[in-house]
C-alpha cells in the first residue's frame, strides 16, 4: 500500500495519508521540499522517516484515513 506524506510549509505541519485518502489529489501534482507538496512513498515505514524528517513542528496522521 502506497503512503503519503502532504508537506505544508505554510502551515508548518506535515501530514500522513493512505493512498485512498479522499485528501490525496487523484492527478499529477508538483511537489518541492522547500515550498511543500504531496510525497508518495511505497510503505508505511519510510513515509514515517519522511514524516520526521520534514522539518515542520507538526506531524500528524490524517483523521479521516488513520494510517
């Protein structure tokens, strides 16, 4: 199963997703470490590690998915 990791800079929290969150866009985004945007990583392991690793304040699972 394929995780995601939503970085918003502006709001200093990361987030992570299930691929069938409803939150996910089903199309093609860009994404920029230093600006935010949407990480797909292929477990749920490694999506962690890129959750810490965002250098956001907040880290917080999605609500509606739970991963």
């Amino acid at each position: 199963m394929v995780h995601w990791v939503h970085i918003a800079r502006a709001l200093d929290q990361a987030v992570l997703h299930r691929d069938r969150c409803l939150q996910v866009p089903s199309g093609p985004t860009s994404s920029d470490f230093w600006e935010g945007g949407w990480f797909q990583y292929p477990d749920k392991e490694t999506a962690l590690d890129a959750l810490e690793q965002a250098g956001t304040s907040k880290q917080l699972k999605c609500p509606l998915c739970k991963p």
